[in-house]
C-alpha cells in the first residue's frame, strides 16, 4: 500500500485544518508514494521507537505528538529530534503525526476519554468557526434534485446530525448565448429567461475540491453560476474539550478513584472539594488549562485535563473541581484509538503498538 492511501484514511477521519495554527501534523519525513511494510504507533517519536519500526521492518512511525514543532535550520544530531530525523532518513521511514486534529474530532483524543468514563451525551466544549462555507448555485427545475443529490454525495448538506439539508427557491433566470456557445436552453444571440431554483447548502472547507467538482459535473449548464462563502458559524462537532454527563453522580473522593481507575494513572493533582457532587464533566487530553473558562461557563461540576501551572489551579474559585492526571497519562489511549482507525479501513495491514514507554516524566510515590 502507498503511504499516501494510508494518509488519505487518516486526514479523511482527522482533517489536517483541524489542527491548531502553531501545530505540525501531517506527514513529517518521506514520500507520500512510497510503498509501507508496516507502522510503529506511539504517542512520542523517539528513537527508540524508530529502532523498534527497524527491528520489525517496518518504514512508517504514526505518533500522536510531532516530532518537530518548530523550523530546523541544521540537522547535526545534537538533540533527539535531529538525531530522530535523522535515523528515520537514513533509514527510509516516514514519520507522520496527528496531533491537534485528532484531538478536535468528537471521536478522537477526548472521545476516548469520555468512552472510558462513560460520559453520557458527550459534546465539544469549544466548537471551532471558521471552518464550514456556504454554496450558492441556480439550476433548472428538472435538473435541481439531481444536482441536490450529486452534492449531497460529496459530502455537502451536513448539519450535526442531520443530512442533505439545503435551501431552496424558485425564480428565474436570464441570460444571451454567444457565437462560440453550445446552450444547454434558448438559441444564440438572444436573451433566454429560464425558470431555475436557488440552491443553498454547507460544506466542509476541506471538501471544497470536491464538491465545486461534483457541481461542475452535474450541472447542466455550459457555464455554471455559483458563489462561495466563507462562514463564522461553529461547528458543532470539532473543537477543543469535550462535556458530558456521568452515569451517576460521585462524591469528590469516589470520583478520583473512579478517574484512577478508568484512566490507568498513579496520582492526580486537584483543587479542593467544592462541597458539591461530580455529575458535569468537562474534559481534555493533553494541556487543557486555556479551556478552564470554557468548563465553568457549561456548568462542570470537575475538569480532567493536564499541565495546570500552580496559579491556574487558584482560577478554578471553588466553583469546579480541576482533576489534572499529567499529559501523557491523559493521552495515554490515543495510540490504541490510531490502530483501530487503520484496522477498521486496512485490516490486513501490519501495525504495531510501541513496546516502549515514552512518558518523559517519572513518580517517585
């Protein structure tokens, strides 16, 4: 299989627009022509973790975090990210991440998080705007359903839940075919009024491409009239955190233990009991504390997140319960959830777990 298939996979279930501006995701080191023997899955890249894909002939690492944030100017091996790149060079194995993105999908990062804890109703904390356009084209009536259906099928018309959702209304419209013209209604050099329905409908800004494709493929018209805007509107489905309910409501301690145990960590650091029982949880993988606002202005009664500074943990007030079980013990899942994406589409395709664990952090309890 190319890499660019297995790409095409990830990027379709975690759009690369997705990611945060000052993040790197996507495809690190190699060719996206390049046939895979095999991946190596972790949450960090580090050499170890190449040494691992070497020993197992694999030429792929997929990993949760970029191995390179920032723009390199040399490559001398004098840190481990150089000396990463370099080895994956040399070696001929692509290095590809998913990091914000995957953690911006409902059925990414803090998906998981919530399916541990059993989060009932679970929704994005902070929708994402700026990422849904609008399509505005003019169809003869007869042709107007076909064309609804083709760019339904492209993947416009998506509202939450819903689907094949437009709007429509009737009118008419004019125009006069030039000498070079083949009309598809009126005659050449003369005004046409044709009756034709204004359609509406949202798209995705990633599928752009396909959709203008599916419109120009499936109109009838010669030359196709359509507009595209740009929309602030959230979406609903991507964005940072995620909220939802427990099954039952717990008492602070109880709710710890709970969150030890579904979550597999050792300790957690938390603000003082707020005297009031854990229901509403909001949660975020990785450094969640820019969304602390964002869980006390949905009513979380605790906050599962990780990297809260000493001074943040004053910001909570008394009024949520912030539970911070260290970054990579929040993450710690992800891993496993990028396997079961390429097993799901590539079940024959060989993929390994890192044996390796990359926590950076060690406890002395």
């Amino acid at each position: 299989m190319r890499l660019s298939v297995l790409i095409k996979h990830l990027e379709e279930y975690a759009p690369l627009n997705y990611q945060e501006d000052y993040d790197n995701s996507g495809l690190l080191a190699g060719n996206p022509d390049q046939e895979i023997t095999g991946a190596m899955v972790a949450l960090d890249c580090l050499e170890e973790v190449v040494d691992e894909a070497i020993a197992h002939n694999f030429n792929l690492v997929i990993t949760h975090h970029p191995i390179v944030f920032k723009g390199l100017k040399k490559l001398t091996g004098k840190n481990y990210v150089e000396r990463v790149l370099l080895k994956a060079i040399r070696n001929n194995i692509a290095l590809y991440a998913t990091h914000t993105n995957l953690d911006s999908v409902s059925n990414g990062v803090n998906g998981v998080i919530c399916n541990r804890l059993g989060l009932q109703q679970a929704k994005i904390l902070s929708p994402k705007s700026g990422l849904l356009k609008k399509l505005v084209t003019f169809c003869p009536l007869a042709q107007a359903g076909m064309l609804r259906e083709a760019l339904f099928a492209a993947g416009a018309g998506h509202i939450a839940n819903y689907s094949e959702c437009s709007f429509n209304a009737e009118g008419f419209g004019t125009f006069k075919a030039g000498e070079n013209t083949d009309p598809f209604a009126g005659a050449k050099g003369l005004q046409h009024q044709e009756p034709e329905v204004r359609i509406e409908t949202i798209f995705p800004a990633q599928l752009e491409r396909k959709v203008l494709l599916s419109l120009l493929e499936n109109h009838p018209y010669e030359e196709v009239a359509y507009d595209i805007y740009p929309l602030e509107n959230k979406l609903a489905t991507v964005g940072a955190g995620m909220i939802g309910w427990l099954t039952d409501e717990m008492e602070l301690n109880d709710f710890l233990h709970f969150v030890k145990d579904r979550m597999n960590v050792t300790l957690i650091r938390h603000t003082q009991d707020t005297g009031k029982k854990i229901k509403k949880v909001a949660v975020c993988g990785g450094s969640g504390s820019f969304l602390l606002n964002h869980a006390l202005a949905a009513g979380a009664d605790a906050f599962i997140t990780a990297d809260f500074k000493y001074h943040e943990f004053f910001d909570a007030d008394g009024k949520l319960v912030i539970a911070d079980i260290g970054h990579f013990e929040s993450e710690q899942f992800t891993s496993d959830l990028l396997i079961d994406i390429i097993r799901e589409k590539f079940p024959n395709f060989a993929i390994r777990l890192t044996e390796h664990n990359t926590n950076p952090i060690n406890y002395f309890i």
